[in-house]
C-alpha cells in the first residue's frame, strides 16, 4: 500500500493536463450503513498535507463549500 504523498507523485507522473484532486470529509466519521454524503466542511486530517506544497487544482466536496475552502 502506497503513502498518499507516493500516490500523489505517481499520479502527477502519468498526467499530461491539469492537476485535479478532490477532498471531502464523511458526514459520519464511524457509520455502521455506509452512508457518504459529504460533511459540511473538510476535516484537517482528511486534506493530505503533502499537496498544500503542489500546485494543483483541489475539488472542496463539502456542503458549506465556501466555509470549508
């Protein structure tokens, strides 16, 4: 299993366009039914670190997306 960050650098890698990565947080941290609707705003944990030194577009998948960016 890759790191996120050798992920990131194998993807960068293998595209000829625009970077384009999504982020988002679950709406339930621990959910026993599985449920993916996005939270309201991005957890720090769920934005890899690595990619705030990229530059790179990043989709925000969030309900408050203003208040997430």
């Amino acid at each position: 299993m890759l790191s996120i960050e050798a992920e990131t650098h194998e993807a960068l890698e293998t595209w000829n366009r625009e970077f384009l990565f999504h982020a988002s947080s679950p709406l339930y941290r621990f959910s026993e039914t599985m449920d993916r609707r996005h939270a309201d705003t991005i957890d720090e944990m769920d934005f890899p670190k690595t990619w705030r030194a990229l530059d790179i577009t990043v989709d925000v998948e969030a309900k408050a997306k203003e208040l997430a960016v």
